[in-house]
C-alpha cells in the first residue's frame, strides 16, 4: 500500500507541477544563404551574428534584435546597398519591460525569467539607457528545409530557424 501511495504521488508530481525545463520560442525563419548585391552569383551562408534586448522607455515595450552575418561580409560589405541579410527585430507578449525592476523579463505561465537589466547612463550625447543581458535568455538558429505549396507546387528551400531560449 505504502509504495503505491509513494508512486501515485510521483506521478502526480511529474505531471501536476510545471517543470521549469528551458523554453524554446521560434521568432522567425531567414534564408540560408545570402546573395551580395555586386557578386549575385556568389552564395554566401548566413549565421547568428550577435542579438540584443531594447526597450522603449515610453511604451514600457520590450524587443529583442538579431544580427546575422556572412563570411564575407568585410568584402562586399561596404559596397553592397542591401547590407546584408536583414535583421530580426520581434516583440513576444511575454517579453515584457518592468522599469520598476530595471528589468526586461519573459513571464510564461507564472514563471518569470530576468533576460536584461536596465540602468541609466549619462554620457556626451546625454541621458540612455543600457540593456545588458543577464545570459538567461539567449539565442540560437538551427538549419532547417522548409517547404512552401504555392498552389500548383511544393518548393523546397534550405533556412535558418531562429529562437529564443528561456532558462
């Protein structure tokens, strides 16, 4: 009787109480690989450059920007009008900034993780605010083959997924 009771009540734990195991948001899908505008021929393999929290000090609105970059970016960089693969820029309901706490932070189902801490500065170009991840909330990309039904066909095409990963 006493080890039934002892594995009803693990049971019940494992599904009863939330788990806080890492959580993993999609936020967008960007091309594989990218074309420089003077060398169209060339395809360049696209990677996760670097990211950042921002926020809007007005709205109380938190966002998070990622980078991406190309091997030769040095290259074609300055000469090239599109600058590379575009960046991502996303604002989740979850992602909140609580300028109370100097804090920006993803609150999921009760569960609230500080990704940045907010504090204000003073500089030659005046007062800002400096958004400083705390390594709680990182970013990640995984390569992927995505495929798209126009209709008539099914297009297949190679991608990077890009998350967000809560601890």
């Amino acid at each position: 009787m006493k080890r039934s009771f002892s594995l009803t009540a693990l049971i019940a734990l494992a599904v009863g109480v939330p788990l806080y195991a890492n959580t993993r948001i999609k936020i967008d899908t960007v091309p594989s690989e990218y074309a420089p505008i003077n060398s169209p021929t060339n395809r360049e393999p696209v990677s996760l450059s670097s990211y950042r929290f921002e926020v809007n000090e007005q709205t109380g609105r938190a966002r998070v920007v990622v980078e991406y970059a190309y091997p030769d970016e040095l290259t074609y960089g300055p000469d090239d009008p599109a600058r590379g693969p575009r960046s991502t820029i996303v604002q989740l309901p979850e992602l909140t900034y609580d300028p109370g706490a100097h804090a920006v932070a993803y609150d999921s189902n009760g569960k609230k993780v500080v990704c940045a801490t907010v504090s204000e500065k003073s500089g030659l170009l005046g007062r800002h605010l400096e958004v400083k991840s705390t390594g709680a909330c990182t970013i990640s990309t995984e390569f992927t083959e995505h495929s798209e039904d126009d209709g008539w066909s099914i297009h297949r095409f190679p991608a990077l997924d890009t998350y967000l990963n809560v601890r």
